[in-house]
C-alpha cells in the first residue's frame, strides 16, 4: 500500500470512528433522558463520551491533514515529473536534429551502405517515437539513389516488429464523436497507432458500427507516402473485431483492393490485409 493509500485509509477510519462515538452518545443521552436524571447520573458518561469525541475528531483532523498534504506533494511532483518528460523530449528533438545536420552529406548523399551505418547507430541511440519522426521526414527527404529507399524500408521493419510483438501498448481514449478523415490518417500513424486501433476496436465492440466507415474512408491511395502504415493498420484494426465487422460491398471491395497495391508484396502487409478481407461481412 502506498503513502497516499495509506493515510487515505486512516482517514477513513478515523471518520468511522467518530460516527461511531457520536452515535453512541445519542445513545447515552436518550437513555439518560427516559431515565429523567439526566445531569445527575450522566455526568460522567457525557463527559467520557465527549472526551472521546473530542479525541477521535482531533485524529480525524489530523488524518486529514496528512492526506492533503500527501495529495498536495503528489501533484507538485507529478507536474515535475510531466515537465521533465516535456523538457526531455525537446532535448531530444533537439539532438536529433543536430545528429541529422551533422551527418547531412552522409544522410542526403543516397548511398545506401552509408545510410545504413548511420540508420544502425540512430536505432540504438534514438528513442523509439524520435526514431519514428525522424524516419518519417528522412524517407522523403533524403531518399536513396535506385529502387531501395532505406528509411522507409527501416520504418516498414518496426511496424512488422510493432504487429509481432505481444508487449501490451498503454490505453488511449479517443473522442466519442467521428474523427475525421485526416485525424484519422494521423492516429494510424503516430506512435500512438496500436493504442488507436484497440482504442477503435472497443468502440465497435460496444455499438459504434460507423467505426468501419472511418477505417475505409482513411485507406490512402499507394503513391502517398504513408500508405503502408496506414493501410497496414486499417486492416490490422479491421481484421481484430470480434465476430466479423460488417460493411457494405463497396467497403469490402475498398478493403480487397489493397490485395493489388505494391504494398501487398510485403507478406506483413499481405497477411493482415488477407485477414481484414476473411474477417469481413458484406451488410445485406
């Protein structure tokens, strides 16, 4: 039991305690009343019994205190806590940047064996939603020469290292309204993405059909580049809804459709969208 869940029991205790003596006064007093020799025959018991009011209220303030100031020091140290996790993720926005500055000619020169000593070193270092942004801006920005492109082939390996991993992902709450297409779109790929999609799983769950109309609509066509995260996840939230998701033809065939993108060469991708496609219900 922690310090706060400590002094909040005690504080608890104290408050039934003094319920309980005050009752129990009443319960002198009204048999001191029919008795009708209240003050005379009383006089002790009520001074007891007040005594012992008196000294459990004083511990129940006292029990109080030390809550409060426990809750109180709990919230300064959470708010210190948030400022050095903002404070930590600016100075490491900040050495990124200055890691890809440094490294400008190596990075931009579209060599891919360089690009690849450098992308080994930046995944040991970087932490992993740093990693993330900086591969987003790295593979439109610094390409490789030829058909590879190494940063976005790095990004596609921890998205199969993301779906194969069983380490359970923080909860997320979402908006109880719609969100819309490009919110959407974003969700699906931030860092946040497999807290989204169980996040969107559970609304389903509990009666949000339109669920499966946002997924379709945030499908993106192959050529934009964020099509393989995206569509991966559209398909990997789709393919675990309990009992089938329905949806209309056209919606199964938006789905079905990604069996003929490029992205579908990637046997990831290929396996969560053939699972999307099984998992379906055509509405009738």
């Amino acid at each position: 039991m922690t310090a706060d869940e400590l002094n909040e029991a005690k504080y608890e205790l104290e408050l039934r305690r003094f319920a309980f003596e005050e009752k129990r006064l009443e319960l002198e007093v009204e048999r001191a009343r029919r008795e009708r020799k209240f003050l005379t025959r009383n006089t002790a018991t009520l001074i007891t019994g007040l005594i012992s009011l008196a000294t459990i209220a004083i511990s129940a303030a006292v029990a109080y205190n030390a809550y409060r100031q426990t809750d109180q020091t709990r919230i300064i140290e959470d708010n210190k806590f948030k400022q050095a996790l903002l404070e930590s993720d600016r100075k490491w926005r900040n050495d990124a940047l200055q890691y890809t500055t440094a490294q400008y000619e190596t990075i931009y020169s579209g060599e891919a064996d360089k690009q690849v000593r450098i992308l080994s070193l930046m995944r040991m270092v970087f932490p992993k939603d740093i990693y993330e942004l900086t591969l987003a801006h790295l593979k439109i920005a610094a390409p490789t020469k030829g058909p590879r492109n190494v940063w976005a082939e790095a990004e596609q390996e921890v998205d199969k290292q993301d779906l194969a991993s069983d380490t359970p992902v923080p909860t997320i709450a979402l908006p109880d309204r719609a969100l819309s297409v490009d919110t959407l779109r974003q969700q699906l790929y931030s860092p946040d993405r497999k807290s989204v999609s169980n996040a969107l799983i559970q609304q389903y769950t509990t009666g949000d059909k339109s669920i499966v109309s946002q997924l379709v609509a945030a499908v993106l066509p192959q050529d934009d580049n964020r099509s393989y995260r995206t569509n991966l996840y559209v398909a990997y939230t789709l393919a675990r809804i309990p009992g089938k998701w329905e949806g209309t033809g056209a919606e199964v065939a938006v789905i079905t459709s990604l069996k003929n993108t490029k992205n579908y060469t990637d046997p990831t991708f290929a396996q969560w969208v053939d699972k999307a496609v099984t998992n379906a219900k055509a509405r009738t």
